[in-house]
C-alpha cells in the first residue's frame, strides 16, 4: 500500500479505506470546528444574525455537523460492507 | 452471479454504502433520545428545566450579562427583548408553583424583572418593545397602547400574584384589566390592536388568560365577556379552509392580514385552554393537523399550513427545503406539553437535541441554536402546568 493511498483526499472512493479515512476525516473537521467554539455561531438558525461572517461561520459548522452526524458513520460502516463483500468476493479491495 | 457483481467495485461501494444507510439513519435518533423526564416532571423541576433557568437566573442577575443579552435581541427585534421577560416570569411562577421550596429564590428575580419592564415602559413609551413599525400609524383607539405590551405584563403580575400576593402588584393587575377590558369592548371581535389598526390573537389570548387570573385571585367573573369573545371569534376569526384561528386583522376585524400561524397558533391554544378547555384543545389538534411535522424521528413544525409560506422578523426565519420554523417549533413545545401531546414532545425534545445545539456549563445550558427568547419558551413548555392547573380548579370557596 502506497503513502498516496492511505491519503484520505487520496484513496480511492469506492474502497474500505476510502470510506473509512472520509468518515474519519469528516468527524475531524467537526471536532476541530466544535473546539474552537464555532457552535456559538449556530444562532442563525433562530434569526439572531450576528451578521455576515458570524452567519457563514455558523452555517459552516452546521455543514460540518450534520456531516458528522449523517454521513461519516455510514461511510465508516460502509467501509466494513466494503472489506466484507470483496473477502466474498475474492477480491483485493 | 453475487460473486460476481461483488468482484465490482462501484457495485460493491454502492451497495455497502446502501446497506449502511440503511442500518445507521433509522438508528441515528437514538444518539439524541433522552428520557422524557429529563424535560417534563409530574412534580418537582425537571433537571433541563433548572439548567435553563439557571443560566436565565445567572444573566438576569448580572447586570453586564443581561445587558449583552438583551442588546443582541433588541438589535434584531424588540419584542424578542420583551417576550424574553415575560416567558422567564411566567415560567418562574409555575416553578414555584411546583416546587415551593423555590418561591423565596424565583420571587426577587421575579420582582426584579416585572419593575424594570414596568418602568422601561413608563420611561420609554409602549414604543421601546415594539417594532419600529408601530410608529408609522395612529392607534385606532388613542392614547396609543398595545395589547401585545398590557397583556404580557398583566400576565407577569398575576402570575406573580399567584405564586405569593403583593398588594403593589395587585392595583397594577387590575388596572391594566380594567385597560384592557375597555379597549377590547370597543372593538367590533372584543381585540384591542398590538400595532396600529392591526390586532394579533397571540396578545388578545394572553390578555383573556391574564383577566382570568385575575378572576381567580380577585373573585371577579369575567365569564360573559369570555363567552361574548369566543362567539365573536368563532364567527368571525376563523379560518375556512384549516378551522384554525387566524393571527392578525385590522380593528375592525373585517379584515384578516395574516392567516393561521404556528408562531401564534400554539400559544393561542394554551391561553384559550384556561377559558374553554375543548375549544383550545380542537384548535391544538388542527394546529397540529396542519402544521405539525418530521424528518424522520425528528418533529418540528410549520410556521404556515402545509409549510407553505414566508418567513418574516416576527417569527424569525423559515429553515429551506424542511420549511423549519424556529418560532413556530419554539412555541409547539408550549402547545404540545399544555395538551400532553407526549409522542409529539419527544419528537420535538429530540429535535431540540439534534439541532438547536445545546452548550452545558456551570451556569446551566444554553441552546446556541435558540436565543434568549427561545431558551424562555422551551423553559415554558417544561415549568407550564401548575398556574393553569390552579386556576382551572378554580378557589376553594368556589368548590362550594
């Protein structure tokens, strides 16, 4: 296995790493967002702006959230279906 | 055959992610189910309900904090500012109500928060916690005063008065009743105007309930002008397509600016249960016919029937492509714990969890998707119940 290919932007989509080292990825963007205190920003979901860049920071870390939430823990589960289904298979993955 | 289909890769990817999908998004609720008890208590204080309150607590408290709070709600909207007062208030009576031993540390936060509101009021005019727009038109019905302000506060006092008497507050109760019983009188459906020549039935229900508390604690009986009022609107308030109660009309009454609303519905409904329980409670059950919804495990509500609609400054903003109201959704844990609409509440109290991005600290919780009005409505929903209980059954020389 190639450094490339442990690369998370890197590997290729459709394989188990691919799936797991993007959930993983995305689950560091939305702690890292978390740590330095982008939740506060979340208040434009109830009309209190702070105005333009506070907004887009907010909007920003809902993204990373909902991303977090919904989507990596799929791609990590999928990533063991992947590994399943080429064993299966017969397949290198 | 499978051997083969899975010795392709894209067909082995997309498969796996299918079948991902499908184990983790039925189950994702399950990271924000909380017992229900942690919202809402049969008796005593629930443990979100303190954390709320004491965070609210701490800010009305300290003067700095108050004022940046308060500063980040008047600079969107100035009755946010007001509300916020008045839903604290509300919801410390009935903590006291439910836990007496609380009544000594709700009542100087209460008192505190009644007579700054009072006396903004006096300093500023009926202005300072209204839109800008309200000076654009004459009252109808002069000196200008709007419902929106009388009501909320009258609601302050008598739920204040409930909790423990105090003769200061009772001659201010009851001339802000007698206020606004005259002004309602004059106008053809009995609602005085919160805006000029524009009535809303969000301040004209929370003006009947703040009369009827005065009932209770005064022993007056309003029950014919009640029973005058709800004919009135059911013949000329309601909404022929839904069956729900409109939410703004001009003075008149002839004419209807703003159909049903979530952001007014579910209050409606609550305050109207003090004057006719069965007419408040089929106004819920249609309110939640038309408004209520979910993704999922996850409920929120419309801000218009069907969620189709405009979002404006008053109920704050309408979430795209869920057509999420954050106003209408605040306000449906109000409606739905006054009419124990418990699979509806854990929907909400999930949601709550999922996406209104609770902060928990020494000082208590905050929802950084809410604000501080927000964070006083939810606190509602969980202290609401024992003022209305009290009242409903009525004083003991009544019983007799």
């Amino acid at each position: 296995m190639s450094i490339n290919s442990l690369n998370p932007l890197k590997a290729r989509f459709f394989s188990a790493w691919g799936f797991f080292s993007r959930g993983i990825l995305i689950i560091a963007i939305y702690v890292i967002l978390h740590l330095i205190g982008l939740r506060e920003y979340t208040s434009f979901i109830s009309g209190t702006t702070s105005g333009g860049a506070g907004d887009l920071l907010g909007i920003t870390y809902f993204i990373a959230y909902s991303l977090a939430v919904f989507v990596a823990p799929v791609a990590i589960i999928a990533a063991l279906f992947m590994k399943i289904s080429a064993r299966y298979a017969g397949v290198e993955d | 055959m499978l051997k083969k289909f899975f010795s392709c890769r894209v067909c082995r990817g997309i498969t796996s992610l299918l079948l991902s999908a499908l184990i983790w998004l039925p189950n994702a609720h399950r990271l924000f189910d909380q017992p229900e008890s942690n919202y809402i208590a049969q008796s005593g204080i629930a443990p979100n309900a303190m954390a709320i309150a004491g965070r609210h607590i701490k800010f009305w408290t300290d003067p700095e904090l108050r004022k940046a709070e308060l500063e980040k709600m008047r600079s969107r909207n100035a009755e946010w500012d007001f509300m916020a007062r008045c839903f604290f208030v509300w919801s410390l009576a009935n903590m006291g109500l439910r836990d007496p031993a609380l009544t000594e540390t709700v009542l100087p936060v209460m008192d505190s928060i009644i007579d700054t509101t009072i006396s903004l009021e006096e300093q500023n005019g009926i202005h300072f916690f209204l839109m800008p727009y309200s000076r654009r038109a004459e009252f109808e019905l002069q000196p200008a005063r709007s419902i929106f302000i009388d009501g909320e506060i009258a609601l302050m006092l008598g739920l204040r008065r409930l909790l423990a008497e105090k003769p200061e507050y009772q001659k201010l109760h009851r001339e802000r009743i007698e206020i606004m019983l005259q002004r309602m009188e004059q106008s053809p459906v009995l609602c005085a105007e919160s805006y000029p020549d524009e009535s809303w039935l969000f301040c004209n229900s929370v003006a009947l309930a703040a009369i009827k508390v005065g009932d209770y604690l005064d022993g007056t009986d309003h029950s014919e002008f009640f029973a005058r009022w709800l004919k009135s609107a059911k013949e000329s308030l309601i909404d022929k397509e839904s069956g729900l109660l409109v939410s703004s009309f001009d003075f008149a009454g002839k004419t209807v600016f703003d159909g049903p609303e979530g952001s007014t519905i579910w209050l409606v409904a609550h305050c109207l249960k003090l004057i006719d329980p069965a007419f408040a409670e089929e106004q819920y059950r249609l309110a939640t016919k038309h408004l209520k919804t979910s993704m999922g495990y996850f409920g929120y509500a419309y801000e218009w029937p069907g969620g189709i609609g405009h979002d404006d400054v008053d109920s704050g903003p309408i979430i795209p492509l869920l057509n999420l109201s954050a106003g209408s959704t605040g306000l449906a844990f109000v409606g739905a714990a006054t009419f124990d609409d418990r699979e509806y509440l854990a929907a909400l109290y999930r949601s709550l969890e999922l996406g209104a991005f609770p902060v928990y600290d020494a000082n208590g919780v905050k929802y950084c998707g809410s604000n501080t009005v927000g964070d006083a409505v939810l606190l509602y929903s969980m202290a609401q119940g024992p003022a209305w209980e009290k009242i409903m059954k009525g004083r003991p020389a009544d019983e007799h």
